[in-house]
C-alpha cells in the first residue's frame, strides 16, 4: 500500500472523528482538558499488542481560565475541582489524580491490550483526545496522533499563559510508512524496533503524527 493510498483510507475511515476533534477544538477555550507538561511512552509489537502511558500535568482551560480573571472563587474551585476529580478518576486507566493549582492536575494514567480489538485507544477520551492510537481493520495500519488544536485557539492560549512542553516516544519493529518525529533512534535491545521521539517545546509545535503499516 503506497502512501496515498494509506492516507485516502485513513480519511475516510476517521471522518467521525475529526469531525469530534473539530468540535472538541471550538470547545478549547470554553471547557476542555489541555496537556501542560507531560511524559508519554506508546509500544505497539508486530501482533498489535500495545501499552500507552501518560505520566504529568494536564490543565482544565475552563477553570484555570475563570481563575485567571476572577470569575470562580475559591469556594467555587472546590467545587469545580471535586466534579473533575470525579471526572478523571472514573477512567479504569487513570493510575492516579491529584489536583495541583490554577487548574492543573498530576495524572498518571496507563493502558494495554490487543489494538487489532480495540481498533483505538485515546487518552484522555475520544472527545478529549491528547494522544490517540488507531488501528484501520482491513488495511494493516496504524496511527499515532497528538492533539489537534487551531492556530488560533493555540495563539490564545499561549495569551492566557498556556503552553505545552513534553515527549512522545513510541516503540515499534512495525516499518514507518511517515512521521514527523524530532528522532528515531534504533532500540538498543530489538534489531527490528525503533523509537520515534517527539520532543515538544512548545505549543505551536506541528501535531506529532506517525503512520505505520502491519505487514
């Protein structure tokens, strides 16, 4: 399967869900969750057996938003903080949540198991996506996608005092059909695996994106 092909399939298999990455991005700046700084590890083997990890601080933009003008009170951000506690912690994957300041929350959250069943994990959810994982049935591929924000909405963001600064790693002997990794760098213990490193500086930073192909 030639790139274009691989491409052509992927969008017409995911138009569901850019649709809800459109509308998850018009919702940014009103209530949405935003990875802020953070440590991500994916596997994924040539059987489809994967484990995803993410391991840092991910911001409300509502809350910290209504802090940073005075419009929640004290009393009303522990009663916002409660609810998405609540929230966060319903997901069996989150290892474990803790609310920090302004907004942020220490999450360590943590998943494994078959991607040719499961077809797509996403954390934090498919309407909160930070980082999905996506296997296309049929076509032998597999994607990996960082968060999708609007140019505009990024530049907003980093107005309100928002960033994001972190690292994607994945790991897999399955041959790259595209990327835009900072590196990759050849597994120290598997021939066959590389690692693709995204090194993120910055909010304005290119989606990390990487298409595999399961021969």
């Amino acid at each position: 399967m030639t790139l274009k092909n691989a491409n052509t399939v992927l969008k017409k298999t995911a138009f569901l869900t850019k649709l809800g990455v459109v509308c998850a991005a018009a919702l940014v700046l009103t209530s949405c969750y935003l990875p802020q700084r953070f440590d991500s590890e994916i596997e994924v083997d040539a059987a489809g057996y994967y484990s995803m990890i993410f391991d840092g601080y991910i911001v409300d933009v509502g809350l910290y938003e209504g802090l940073l003008n005075g419009s929640i009170s004290e009393e009303q951000e522990a009663e916002k903080v409660a609810v998405l506690m609540r929230d966060l912690s319903r997901d069996s994957a989150m290892q474990n949540v803790e609310y920090y300041k302004q907004g942020h929350f220490r999450v360590t959250w943590e998943r494994k198991g078959d991607l040719l069943k499961t077809k797509t994990v996403t954390f934090l959810r498919r309407n909160e996506s930070m980082i999905s994982l996506k296997y296309v049935a049929g076509t032998g591929l597999v994607e990996v996608m960082g968060r999708s924000i609007r140019k505009a909405d990024r530049q907003r963001l980093a107005e309100m005092g928002l960033g994001m600064q972190g690292e994607i790693r994945v790991k897999s002997p399955i041959p790259a059909l595209d990327h835009n990794a900072t590196e990759v760098i050849q597994d120290k213990n598997d021939e066959l695996a590389k690692w693709y490193v995204w090194r993120i500086k910055n909010i304005f930073q290119s989606t990390p994106r990487l298409l595999l192909k399961i021969e």
